[in-house]
C-alpha cells in the first residue's frame, strides 16, 4: 500500500510541474495561431507601429493602408497613385499618357516614344509625398519603405509563415522580440505585385521595387507601375 501511494504522490507531483512550464495563452498549433495579438511599440496619428530595433531606426505599422486590424489586406494601389480603383493597367494610370505612349513623371532617361513607356526625364528615382499612399491616407509622418528598407526587414529577422484571425501571412520575428504580421494577399487582376515600395526601378522607369512573397518564398523584385499592390507603412515616430 505504501508503495502505491508513492507512485501515485509521484506521478501527481510530475503532472504539477508540467503543468507549471505551460505559459499563459501559449499557442499549441503549430504556428499557426488565430488570435489578434501584436507588439505595439507607439502610436501616430490614430495608427500602431513596432520599433524592430532594425539598424536603420524604421519603425514599420501593425496593418496595411485601408485597414486597422492585422490579417486584413487593405486597399491596392497602383505606383505613385494613393487612390484605390476597379482596374488596373496602363490606360488608367495616373503618369502615363495613353495618346504619346509615355510616362510623364518618375523618369530617369529620356528614351523617346518608340521605347514605349518612357517620356520626360525628371530623374525622380523615390515616391514624393503627394503620390506616397502612405502619407496621403495616414498623415506626414508616414510613407511607403524603400526598396532597401525591404530589403532590411527581410535580412534582420526570422520568417515564419503562420496565420492571423484566419489570413495567411509572414511573422517578421526580431532579435529584440517584436514581430510584425503581413499578410498574403490573392492574386488581384492577374497582378502578382505585392507589396509596394517607394523606389523606382532605374533600369527601366516604367517599374517600381515590390516586396513579394509566398508561402515559401519572398524576395525584392520589379513589377510595372500601374499594376495592383498594397502598401504597409513605415514612420520614424514623430
């Protein structure tokens, strides 16, 4: 009897301690977690953004242009435009002229008409404020990242691919334990651009830098300047 009563204080004492080591709303599925909890480092002008403690001092927001809450996709954008629209493509673009067959703003070589989409050199090569989603829809302090700051993001934290209230998207993860959610957006209008940055592609001006990922994979890559993207702002804090 007294054996068994050891073996039953025992195993009791086993199940206190693991219980124990469980942390408080602790995920256990993998991942893949539904809840709507995000780091929160400040607040400007009505919207949330998290300090990644990147080299650069970039502080990036919570959600994309057109939402308040994570997991949601927002409004697209066509490059340079900060209005959302029903279709996107060169004809409705907002720098190309349809009739000349050339861009009028954001170009960096003068190529004349019979390389199509170029026009007049302006050597514009970043969004300026007045064509900047970001800006335009959430106030001064904040704008679209550049091309780099992508880049920054990607190459100073841990991806993982998970879910929030049932989106599908990539945790940026940082060394100082904040993280940010973006979401993985359908395909819109057959345009496969992502996420938009503010740096025009030099090479050739009728593109601008995306950011674009998948599940498996993500990547900095030029897409055309009238196609669909979304945008998720970046400020300084002030």
């Amino acid at each position: 009897m007294n054996g068994t009563l050891k073996a039953a204080a025992a195993i009791m004492l086993m199940m206190v301690f693991a219980v124990g080591c469980t942390k408080p709303n602790e995920p256990n599925n993998g991942g893949n977690t539904n809840d709507s909890i995000v780091d929160h480092s400040g607040t400007l002008d009505g919207h949330d953004f998290v300090d990644l403690g990147l080299p650069s001092g970039t502080l990036w927001a919570t959600c994309n242009v057109g939402v308040d809450s994570i997991g949601d996709y927002g409004d697209f954008f066509a490059w340079g435009e900060t209005s959302p629209k029903a279709e996107y493509h060169w004809e409705n673009y907002k720098y190309y002229n349809y009739a000349t067959n050339m861009l009028t703003k954001y170009c960096v070589n003068d190529w004349g008409t019979n390389s199509g989409y170029y026009g007049q050199e302006d050597l514009l090569v970043v969004l300026e404020a007045v064509d900047d989603a970001a800006t335009v829809n959430w106030g001064a302090g904040w704008r679209t990242p550049t091309c780099d700051e992508w880049r920054e993001l990607r190459d100073n934290c841990l991806h993982e691919y998970t879910t929030r209230n049932g989106v599908n998207g990539h945790l940026f993860k940082s060394p100082n334990g904040n993280s940010i959610f973006i979401p993985v957006r359908p395909s819109y209008c057959d345009c496969y651009g992502e996420y938009w940055s503010s740096s025009l592609y030099i090479d050739v001006p009728h593109s601008a830098y995306r950011f674009y990922f998948t599940e498996t994979d993500y990547k900095v890559s030029a897409e055309d300047r009238c196609k669909a993207g979304l945008v998720r702002p970046v400020c300084s804090g002030e």
